[in-house]
C-alpha cells in the first residue's frame, strides 16, 4: 500500500481530550418517596398521624439507595415533616435530598465532578461528549462547561469526529 493510499484516522491523532460526562454517573437505585398520600384529605399533614406512618413504614426497602423526598401535592408541609424523614431514613439509604429525581441525579453528578482533577485541562482542546447511555442531566453540562471554560484552549461538545464549536481562548487569553 503506497504512502497516498494509507487512511488516517485524524480523530485518533489529534489533540482533543473527551468528557465524558457518563464517566461520573454514580450507578444504584433512585427512588422518588413522595408524601402527597400521607396528607388529610389530601391538603394537610397530621403531625399524630405522620409520626405513626414514620413508625409503621418499613425504612429498610430503602437499604443502599438514593432517595429524593418531595411532595407532589399542593399543600403546605412542615419542614419537620421532612427532618423525620431523613431521621428515618438515614440508617438505610446511600444518599437523601430534598427535591425531585433530576435534582438528586444532578447532586450526585455535582459530588463526582468536585473529586475531578481539573487542571489535567489546562490549555487542553476539549470535547464534552454528548451521547451517552445515562440520562445526564442539563445542570451538569453547565457544571462541566463552568470547570472546562476557564482552563482549557478549546471547548467542543458532541463527538470527536463531529463537534459543535462552543468556545476557543484568544490568543491575548493564552
């Protein structure tokens, strides 16, 4: 095969660094424990009547999983109600956050990403890769973009052979 002839893979030589953002997924159960049903009537909470659920309710279902505690009704719940909650909670669960499932994905993502070396980006050309086979949310592409952003020389998002152009240093920025 004559030098001309020879295909090169300019994506597999090239300088770009991928983020890939599945990397940092934290695998386990999730789980939305919702209170709405424990409300009278569907518009209050009973405090007598919510300590006995908290006392009845089997806590160990929840051994080694993350849980976002919410309430899906519009009704007003005492912040307490949530403390006991998570004192329940507590001796079985990985992880216990107030909000809806994104916003405990996004957390524990937001937890993975504090432990990254960032600098390893410096004046690097970057592509945060887009496809993955975990739901990553939108809050930690911005999270990634505001790490990436001030380190490195370029900042791609997609794939390597195919990227859409976001960001790229000046030279006065060098």
């Amino acid at each position: 095969m004559e030098a001309q002839d020879q295909i090169v893979n300019k994506v597999a030589n090239s300088s770009l660094i991928t983020f890939n953002l599945e990397e940092y997924y934290v695998p386990g159960d999730r789980i939305l424990l919702d209170i709405k049903d424990q409300l009278y009537q569907g518009l209050i909470l009973k405090e007598k009547d919510f300590r006995d659920f908290i006392k009845a309710h089997d806590w160990s279902q929840y051994q080694d999983k993350f849980i976002a505690i919410t309430c899906s009704a519009d009704a007003i719940v005492p912040t307490w109600a949530y403390m006991l909650l998570t004192i329940a909670l507590q001796p079985f669960a990985k992880k216990i956050v107030f909000g809806s499932l994104q916003e405990l994905e996004t957390l524990l993502y937001h937890e993975e990403l504090a432990k990254v070396d960032w600098s390893k980006f410096k004046n690097a050309k970057v592509v945060v890769k887009g496809c993955s086979k975990v739901d990553v949310p939108i809050a930690v592409y911005v999270e990634a973009t505001n790490r990436l952003k001030p380190l490195a020389a370029g900042l791609m998002f997609g794939e390597p052979c195919s990227t859409v152009p976001l960001f790229k240093k000046s030279k006065a920025e060098s």
